[in-house]
C-alpha cells in the first residue's frame, strides 16, 4: 500500500534545514500519506546534498549553466520528477525563478517557503530588510507560486512579536518556524490534490 504516498520533490540551493524537516515531518507522520521522494538541486556545494545522502533521499543536481536555456534545464528536471512519480514540488531556500516548463507541468503544485509575512520583504534579503526597516512583527510565509517573485495564493502564514536588537535571535526564530509551519501548509495542500 505505499504506492498510495504522495510524492514530494524538494528543490533546494543551500543549506537544507526545511528539506529536512519536512522529510523528517513525512517520517513521522505529522505530514499525512506523503514521502520526500527527491531532492532536486542546482548548487554542488549545497549542503542540502548532504543532508540527503544522510537521510537516504535520491538527490539530483542540476547545473543550469550546462544547458542552452531555461526551459532545457527544466525540462531536464521535468522528466526526472515523472520517473519519481512525483505529486507536488516543495521549494525550500531554491534560489531560482521557476519558469513556465515546470510552473505549466505542476499547475497549483508548487509551494514556496519566504521568510517574511508576503507582501512585505518580497526577495533574497527579507530577514535583513525587515530587520533594518526596524518592523516589530516577522513571520513566514507558505505560498504556491505563480512565476513572479513571492507572489501567488498564500497558504499559511505565521508571525511573532520581536522587540530585542539581534538578527541571529530573528533568523533562529524564524527558522524555528518555518519547520513546523512548511509541514503544516504541505498537509493541507496535499488534501487537495
Ligand atoms: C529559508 O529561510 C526560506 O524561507 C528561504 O530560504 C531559506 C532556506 O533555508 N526561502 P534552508 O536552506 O531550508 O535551511
């Protein structure tokens, strides 16, 4: 009866941390009838490549330097997702702008993770930004994605109060809840679909 699990492919660039739980979560059962079944990435040095050896996670990586254009490079991705079978893409700390190959193959199917509350602090630097705006409220943001950077339907969202003058201290919370609100969001995805 395992063939009923739902596949999910996790795309990641660097360290990893939300593959892992969510991988994790899968394990557990905190995210119902699913498995992490790939991890798919476009970073040699990615730490993210480690955590999969380690967990027993097919990982493939993709240069996208090696192929003449985006949609070459995502149709290479394209064909490794279907021989996995896989349901629903999860990206995590994937620093690339999907493009129409995958986004057309996985309609509502695609969920990012952003470490802001969207639609505030859109893109790379949105721990710091908020940070430097000097705003008292951060959060996380779970999103399907649509093409446009951090734009599309919000999933869940979580936010907490912080007053003190430490970034380290935001970052660590904000990791802290991305853990737990990225397996919460994935469950309630994968009951539609
Ligand atoms: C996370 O903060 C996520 O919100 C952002 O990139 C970071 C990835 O962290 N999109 P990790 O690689 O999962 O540890």
């Amino acid at each position: 009866m395992t063939s009923q699990l739902k596949n999910i492919a996790v795309f990641a660039s660097g360290n990893g941390s939300n593959f892992e739980a969510i991988a994790t979560a899968c394990l557990n059962n905190e995210i119902n009838g699913a498995r992490v079944s790939l991890l798919i990435c476009d970073k040699h040095h990615a730490f993210a490549l480690q955590r999969a050896k380690r967990l027993n996670i097919p990982a493939f990586e993709f240069d996208p330097k090696a192929f003449g254009s985006k949609s070459e490079y995502e149709q290479k991705i394209l064909e490794t997702l279907r021989a996995y079978s896989i349901d629903l893409i999860c990206l995590a700390g994937y620093m690339r702008i999907v493009g129409s190959t995958l986004l057309e193959a996985f309609p509502k199917k695609i969920l990012n993770i952003h470490p802001s509350l969207l639609p505030a602090f859109k893109g790379a630097m949105a721990i710091i930004e908020a940070f430097e705006f000097g705003v008292k409220v951060f959060g996380v943001t779970v999103h399907l994605i649509d093409g446009a950077i951090d734009e599309g339907t919000i999933i869940a969202q979580r936010a907490f109060e912080y007053h003190g003058d430490s970034i380290t201290e935001v970052e660590t919370k904000i990791h802290e809840i991305e853990h737990d609100l990225y397996p919460e969001a994935i469950n309630s995805i994968l009951s539609t679909i």
